[in-house]
C-alpha cells in the first residue's frame, strides 16, 4: 500500500489503538497504526498481531504500521488519537 492513501492514521499502538485500527481495518479503511518504539513496531508487523493485547486477533491486510511520526501523520488526513 503507498501509505499516503491510507483513510485512518491512529497514533498509539497499545491496547486501545490496536482494538481501533483493527476495527477501522475490518470495516473497509487503509489504516496505518503508529507506535514510538521502532522495536515493538517491528514485533507487530512480523507477528501481525499485538500479542501483549490481542494475541488472538490478526491484523487485516489494510493494516500498516509505522514507527515514524511524520510518516504515520503524512499517512492520512484523519488523525485518531
């Protein structure tokens, strides 16, 4: 996906984040799920899961995620914080 068409930028990959982007994802959006830490951002894409809070529930194929900012706000005109 070229990330600049994405229609949902969410900012914080925790619990709450992740059940956001998810549903976003389910429901017919390109989303891109932002985190501050390039390590954990890492663990999720290769997972493609949140195993720390959702570890039965696989992201969609619209789902992205991004560990720089500017790159995730870029993303999106909608902003979900």
């Amino acid at each position: 996906m070229n990330q600049s068409n994405a229609s949902m930028t969410v900012i914080g990959a925790g619990s709450y984040g992740t059940a956001l982007a998810i549903t976003l994802a389910r429901n017919g959006h390109q989303v891109v799920l932002w985190g501050h830490d390039p390590k954990h951002i890492a663990t999720l894409e290769h997972d493609r899961c949140n195993v720390a809070f959702l570890p039965d529930v696989p992201f969609p194929d619209t789902l992205h995620l991004e560990s720089d900012l500017a790159t995730a706000l870029a993303a999106s005109r909608n902003i979900l914080v």
